[in-house]
C-alpha cells in the first residue's frame, strides 16, 4: 500500500493494478493542476490479496477437481446428463452482438466466435466451455493473438491443466498449462479465465460437483449395492440351515459338498429359477426386505434431486420421480432456462465480449437473444405486448426497454 503512495506522489506509472482498475472521472482540470500525475483508483485490500511468496509461482487448484469429474460426471448418469443438458442447451442459444449505437448483422467477432479453430463450431467450444465451468467452477479460453486485431483462433484449455500464477498484488500475471512434464506459460492477456463465485479462493471458482460432493458419493454408493442385489437374482440372500442330530454340525466334506452344488447348480444367470433340493436336515430361510431395504431406494431418489437441485436442473426435466415442484414440463423447463441457462450464458458471453473487446480497442456486447429461445416464446411474446401497449412510452423508451438499438442506428444498419 504504501509503494502505491509513493508512485502517485512521484507520478511513476501504477504497473500493479488489475486491468479492470477504472481511472478517475473525465471532469475538467484547473489549469494550474494539469500537470499534476494521472491519479488511479485501486482496491484499498489489493495488496492484501497476494500470498506470501506467490509471486511468479502457480497457485494450485484443489486437488480433488479431477476425482470429482470422474465420480460426479463419468460415473454417475445424474451429473452426467445434468452437464450435458445446461452445457448443450447454453451452447445452443442464438448470440446477438451490439453496442451502445447499433446491433450488427456481420461483425468479424461474429465470425471468430462462428469459427472459433479449425477444429470446431461455436457450438463445439461453447458447449466444452461450459462443461468445463460447470465441472470444475472454472473455465479457460485462449487466444491464438495476431499482432494487432482480434486473435486468429479461440481454443478451451482443460480446467484441471490451468493453474493461476498471481503478482504481487495478487491478481493474475500469467496462466501455466501443465501437460505430463511440460509446461508453458500463457500472459495474462492471452486467457480469458471464467469462474464460479467461490466464498474463500481469490483465484479459482467453486463447482456443482464440490457442492453436491455429499450426494453424489450417496447415489454411487447406492447404486453399486443395487447392481450387487442384481446379481443376487434381484433378492436378498437367505440361509441354509443344518438341523443335525442331537444339535451336530456338519463335517468338513459335508460343508464342501454343500457350497460345490450352490456354486453348479444354483447360482448364474443360466441357474435361475432352478429348484434347489435339500437333504440330510438342511432347511432354506428366505430373507425378506427389511424397512431400511425398503427405504434405500427413496435415498437414492433424494440424492439423485439434490444432485439436479446443485446444478439448477429441475428434477422432473431428469425424470426423477417424486418431484412436484411444478405444474407440468413446460413450466419446469421455461425455469430451467430462466434460472440457470441465461445466467450461464449472459455471464460467459459477456466475459468474452469484454476480454475480446481488449483487443479491437471497441466496447461490444455478446449476449443471448432472448426473442429466439423458444422455451421464452410465450414471455416474450407477452413483454413486446405490455410494451407496445404502453403509449405512455416513446418509441425510444420502448425499443431501450426491449433491449434493441436505438432507431437511427437501426436503420442504418
């Protein structure tokens, strides 16, 4: 804090502050002071976020990120199919790109997010981008940068390979990309970084799968005991009991007798239904369900919603039974985009525009287009309604309202 005092008192330019610092308002300057140094605001807490000794050095993410991606994601059809609807359905949404002025038809952002590398469609790198934000709380796109201009390619690093390398004022300098025992470091600039809100990391995000960690470890465990009471011919074991003479037990060759024929004669796929013949005072005692068997499966089915619930899926759009929060599937799916698909994509996009705005020196914004989503049709359709019948508003009023250009620049566009 005090190095920041001295540089505004000796007029050295600031090179520590995070490059979304803001100068100080545009108001006229006395003519006496106009050689006075350019003031900068800062956070008062900047300096306080580095870490003792970070400087230069990665800041590792949590080391659990890649076992919670195959225990929340590949092994479990919940997680799985929650990723892929928010991840596909936010990919899927129509972009619009515009300014302060104007909505442009044809833009060269336009046709870099269209074809991002050689490699892939929007679609392809929107749709791991957000998979990778969704998994790991954190999502990384780099810029292949031409001299001047926009880049010349987009391409999304893996989550679990990036690994944040803080200043001295703790914001990030550098990103390191870390593959077996290779490692390349990437400027700043040249890496858009989208993150979860985490309560207590400065650096990285926190994910679905971290929150639902609980639950996820439930419905796995839940299910391994399903696929071992299959295999089980789908029923609880029961007990073959020795009623022997005068309370005896069985001998050593009559026991291996005994579990030989179960082995043959009454276990496997092919043995099922089989009638099983008992001699020699041996009784067979089913097992029956116990309450606590029966209740198994409604833990499962709780932990399989509060897995959706974690990534804002609405359990009825997964088909989990048991769930009635809404009236029918429309109205649940109308909420899935509303709740977590817009904000998703309005976030991510709007990181993108900002960071890629850095290199065309021009403020633009990518955003959904909320009048081509068909699960908002009807909404849509009732808002343009309300706001055409409103004749208390301007034209202008009512286009600001709609989220459009103004009608000059409409029209010249």
């Amino acid at each position: 804090m005090f190095d920041f005092l001295r540089r505004k008192e000796t007029g050295a330019p600031d090179r520590t502050l995070p490059v979304h610092a803001h100068a100080t308002g545009s108001a006229p300057v006395p003519a006496a002071v106009t050689t006075a140094p350019t003031e900068a605001k800062a956070s008062a807490a900047g300096n306080l976020i580095a870490w003792p000794g970070s400087s230069g050095r990665a800041a590792l993410q949590p080391r659990d990120a890649a076992q919670l991606t195959q225990a929340g994601f590949a092994r479990n059809p919940v997680g799985f199919r929650a990723v892929r609807l928010i991840a596909e359905a936010a990919a899927a949404l129509p972009l619009v790109l515009q300014d302060a002025q104007s909505r442009y038809e044809a833009h060269p952002v336009l046709d870099l997010i269209a074809r991002p590398n050689p490699s892939q469609g929007r679609a392809e790198l929107l749709e791991s981008l957000y998979g990778q934000l969704l998994l790991t709380g954190n999502g990384f796109v780099e810029a292949v940068a031409a001299e001047e201009g926009l880049p010349h390619e987009l391409h999304v690093l893996r989550s679990d390979r990036m690994a944040v390398v803080p200043g001295d004022d703790g914001w990030p300098v550098a990103y390191d990309y870390t593959v077996g025992a290779r490692r390349h470091r990437f400027p700043a600039r040249a890496v858009c970084h989208v993150k979860s809100f985490h309560p207590q990391d400065d650096h990285y995000g926190l994910s679905a799968l971290q929150a639902a960690a609980q639950a996820i470890e439930v419905h796995n465990g839940a299910s391994r005991w399903s696929l071992a009471l299959l295999q089980n011919a789908a029923r609880p074991s029961g007990a073959i009991v020795y009623a022997g003479p005068n309370g005896g037990t069985m001998s050593q060759d009559q026991f291996d007798r005994l579990v030989s024929e179960m082995e043959s004669q009454h276990q496997g796929a092919r043995n099922a239904g089989r009638p099983m013949l008992l001699e020699g005072g041996l009784d067979w005692k089913p097992m029956g369900f116990s309450p606590s068997d029966m209740e198994f499966q409604q833990t499962k089915e709780q932990a399989a919603r509060e897995i959706a619930i974690a990534f804002g899926v609405p359990p009825m759009i997964l088909g989990l039974p048991g769930d009635a929060t809404y009236a029918n599937y429309q109205e649940a799916n109308r909420a899935f985009y509303r709740l977590t698909v817009l904000p998703l994509a309005t976030r991510v996009a709007s990181a993108i525009s900002d960071w890629l705005s850095d290199f065309t020196g021009e403020r633009i914004t990518l955003a959904p287009d909320l009048d081509q989503i068909p699960a908002l049709a009807t909404e849509r359709e009732a808002q343009w309604r309300r706001v055409a019948q409103a004749s208390f508003l301007s034209q202008a009023e009512k286009r600001r309202l709609l989220g459009l250009p103004p009608m000059e620049a409409a029209d010249g566009t």
